[in-house]
C-alpha cells in the first residue's frame, strides 16, 4: 500500500496488523447478528486506547471518512454494521476490553468500552458486589455497545436499564477530541447530564470508551420460579400481588408464551416442559435477598401460595437448586433463537396495558393475516413485550416477512394507540430509521437533529443509523 495512503496511515495510528481488509477477515464485521444487513466498509480498525481512537477520528475527519463504531455486534437493529452507502470504517472497540479499576468501597467499576458484558458481571461478583445488567447476549456483547443502545435485559424492573448503570463516560467526539467524564460521583449537578446524550445514541455523536459503571450489593439468596398463569392480564396482577408483598426483592418478571414454549421444545429436544399439564401463559421470575437463601426461598414459597388459593396462578414451580434454576432461565433465554425467522417487534406499553396490547394486536393481525401465529414473550414487568409473528409453516412465514411492513403497521398501530413506543429496548439503527418517524412528534425529532448536527456537523458519526 502507498505510504501516503488512508490505510497506511490508519496503520500507523493501530499497527498494520489492526487494520482488516481482507473480505476472510472483514466478514463478521460487515454482517450484523440476524444477518439481514450486509455491506462492505473500506475496512476494520481495531485501536486499544481513546488516544487511538482520537487520532483515528481525526483521520477519518480529515479525509472525510464515516465510522460505524462497533462493540459485540449483536445488536438487533442493524445499527453496528456499514450500510455501504459513503466511504467508511468499522471502528472495532474489542481491543479496549480493560477494566481499568474497581471501587469496592465507592461501589463502581471503570470498564473500557470492549469490555464483554459477563466479564464485567464476573469482576463484580469477585469483588463481592453485583453488576446487574443482564441479557441473552452478555457472553459477547459489550458495555459500550450495551450503553449506546441503552441495553434492557431481564433486570431493568429492580435496577433499571443500562442508562441507570453510568456515573461517568470517557467519549471521543466526532471531532476527534477526548472528553474525560469518568466520575463517579453519585452527585452532581453542574449543568446539563452530558453522559447521558451519548448513552443510546446508537455511536452517531461519538465513541464511548470507558465508562464508570455503579456496582450493587451481591444477593446472598436467589428464588426463581416457573409460574403458569391462564392470562397476560392474570400475569400483571401477579406481579402486582408479588411486589406487594416481596417489595423489591423481586428483580426480573418475563413472559413465556405457550408457543414460545413449544418452539424451545422443538428447538433444543430435551428441554423440560416443566409442568406435565399444558397452559396457555407462563411467567419466570427471579427473586433476590440479603440473608438466608432458606428465607427467601419459604418468604416466596408463602407469597406464590397466597396466589395460587386466590387464583391468580394456575401452577408453580420453584427451583430447589442452582441448576434447576438455570434449566428454567435456559428455557427463556433460548426463545430468541428458537424462533428467528419471523416479522419482530420489540414493543412497549404501559404495563398495565400489555394484557390489552398482546389481545388487540393478535386479533388485528388474525383479521388481516389469517392463521398467523405469534410469539411474545419478554420483560413484562416494564412493559416490553417481544412480539414476533410468524406463520404455521416457514414457507407461510418467508411470505409474511416478504409482507414485513403491513404486520409492522398493524401492531404499530396498536402501540400508538396505547401510548407506547416500537422500540422498547433494541434501539432505531436501520431497521426502525425510516418508521420512527410516523410515531414520534416531529418536534421531538427535530430536536435530535439540531443535537446531532451540534455535535457531529460533518455527519460521519454512524451515518445512516438512528436519524
Ligand atoms: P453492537 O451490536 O456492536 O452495537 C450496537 C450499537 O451501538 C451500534 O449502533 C453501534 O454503532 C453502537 N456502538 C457499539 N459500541 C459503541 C461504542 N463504544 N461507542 C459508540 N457506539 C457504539 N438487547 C436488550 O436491550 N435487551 C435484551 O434482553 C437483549 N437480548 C438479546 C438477546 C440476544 C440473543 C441477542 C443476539 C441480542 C439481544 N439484545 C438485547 C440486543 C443486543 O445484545 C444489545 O443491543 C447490546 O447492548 C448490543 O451490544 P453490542 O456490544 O453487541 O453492540
Ligand atoms: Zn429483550
């Protein structure tokens, strides 16, 4: 390559060995996880420090180059990958996976944007202390990913979603200057929350590459329970009943339908059905304490029994041991992949008008699509449910995905009917660019735009993703 030219001179900034061009080893990073997005950028820079990835912007600036940044690109929403539509770069922050300190006493970890999620978990756990940020992914996504796309998961009902996990940010702006925020202060107001512009931005106003990350107190006791419910209405006044009497011990609420159940089954054979008779809703939860595991376990025991007498459940399961408990959440986290080709939708509402939600969007789309068979399921106690539509055979289904728009229409219509969002948790990227904007009020858009303007005017932060 000639010496002068924009590969010779990322490779000065990385090493040549950090800069991917050859298609064997620029594959992965130029397809995202559902394999619906596909392009080719010039090619993959992989910095280990912010220093790098500031003179790396400040290239890309100069020769008017776009950066998609990208962490364990598992992101659902296209937001990760090229789209091939200017010149660009992969910016790969995987080689930034330090954690650079942990603050037992103040409670925090500082984490370098490629950090994977559960190496993080795992610091905290050996410290004694709880990073509760969890999903199906954490084995290879990463927090800086995590942030930008504001990550959910399973335990945003005790302690929030990814934004409530951040005391402090170190960013690298579209300009290529380094903004050092890395606080961790759990006060502090001296102006405008920047941080938190750069958290579910989807990477178009800058690079995150640390973050101060708050750390909690390790439950001593888990419960987890496999519980039948004859309804997604019977389902929101369990959780009801449930935080009534176990307050905030309760700490993940996730619907299972009986479909969702049936596709694990026919998925992974030899998953547990875990109740001999069949029934039509499911909810797992997850119960945490200080104290005795035995506690806990008879405060749940005592709780889930009040509910079965007054009926709000038809059947319980409690898990007696660490891997019964992780048979059942395995039984969860196996349903994104166990039905993957269909029409998704990562939907919110009110929580107490899911049950309302999942009962007019299916009538909906049975009077528009006869036979379609749906699969929620997901983080009902906030509200978000994962609605996907599919067909009872895959040729059916591959023609309703050809029809994605006209079933988006109709469930969309229902979401903003019931004042919800239609993206809950997974973000705009691509996929939802275009149709964001029939449900968010202009103003609100416009807004966005004048933010992301402000602070990438050449508009090579992510180009094409969000906005
Ligand atoms: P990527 O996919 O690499 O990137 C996501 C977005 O962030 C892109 O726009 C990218 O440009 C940007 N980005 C990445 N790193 C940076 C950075 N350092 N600075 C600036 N921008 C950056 N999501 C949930 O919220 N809840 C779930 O329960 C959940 N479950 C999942 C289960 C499975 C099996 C899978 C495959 C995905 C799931 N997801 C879930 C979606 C996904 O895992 C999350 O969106 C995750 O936070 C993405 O992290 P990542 O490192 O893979 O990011
Ligand atoms: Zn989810």
């Amino acid at each position: 390559m000639p010496q002068d030219s924009f590969l010779a001179r990322l490779a000065a900034i990385v090493g040549s060995k950090q800069v991917l061009t050859q298609p064997q080893d620029t594959a992965p990073y130029f397809t995202d996880w559902r394999r619906h997005y596909r392009a080719a950028a010039e090619c993959v820079v992989r910095p280990t420090s912010a220093a790098e990835v500031s003179a790396v912007v400040r290239l890309c600036v100069r020769e008017g180059v776009a950066l998609v940044p990208q962490g364990g690109n598992t992101g659902l929403c296209g937001g990760s990958v090229p789209t091939g539509a200017k010149r660009e770069i992969v910016l790969s922050l995987a080689r930034m996976n330090r954690i650079r300190e942990l603050d037992a006493l103040n409670d925090t970890l500082t984490a370098e944007a490629g950090c994977v999620l559960a190496e993080i978990q795992r610091a905290a756990d050996d410290a004694g202390r709880l990073f509760p940020l969890s999903l199906g992914a954490e084995g290879s996504c990463m927090i800086g990913g995590n942030l930008s796309t504001n990550a959910g998961g399973v335990n945003v009902l005790r302690y929030g979603n990814a934004r409530a996990q951040v005391l402090g940010l170190e960013v690298v702006l579209p300009d290529g200057s380094i903004w050092n925020g890395l606080r961790g202060l759990r006060k502090d107001n001296t102006g405008y929350d920047l941080k938190q512009l750069f958290i579910g931005a989807e990477g178009t106003l800058g690079v995150i590459t640390a973050a101060v990350l708050k750390l909690y107190p390790k439950p001593s006791a888990v419960a987890t329970a496999w519980i039948a419910v004859a309804s997604p209405a019977r389902a929101v006044e369990l959780m009801a009943r449930l935080r009534a009497r176990l307050g905030d011990r309760l700490s993940a609420f996730e619907l299972v339908s009986r479909a969702c159940l049936d596709a694990v089954l026919a998925h992974a054979p030899g998953s547990p059905d875990p109740f001999a008779a069949r029934h039509s809703w499911y909810v797992l939860a997850d119960l945490a304490d200080s104290g005795e595991p035995a506690a806990l376990q008879s405060l749940a025991e005592q709780a889930l029994l009040e509910c079965a007498e007054n009926g709000t459940l038809e059947d319980v399961a409690l898990a007696h041991s660490e891997a019964q408990a992780r048979a059942l959440w395995k039984i969860r986290d196996t349903i994104p992949e166990a039905q993957f080709r269909n029409v998704k939708h990562d939907v919110s509402v009110p929580v107490s008008r899911v049950p309302e939600l999942i009962e007019r969007a299916s009538a909906a789309l049975e009077a528009e699509f006869p036979g379609v068979r749906i699969y929620a399921f997901g983080h009902i106690g906030d509200g978000n449910v994962h609605f996907n539509v599919g067909m009872g055979d895959a040729a059916a289904t591959e023609d309703l995905i050809g029809r994605r728009g006209a079933v988006n229409r109709v469930v969309y219509g229902v979401i903003d009917a019931l004042g919800g969002s239609i993206s809950a948790e997974h973000g705009l990227g691509q996929l939802k660019r275009e149709e964001i904007r029939r449900h968010k009020d202009p103003l609100e858009l416009a807004l966005m735009r004048r933010l992301k303007d402000a602070l990438d005017p050449l508009g090579l932060m992510n180009p094409g993703k969000l906005l």
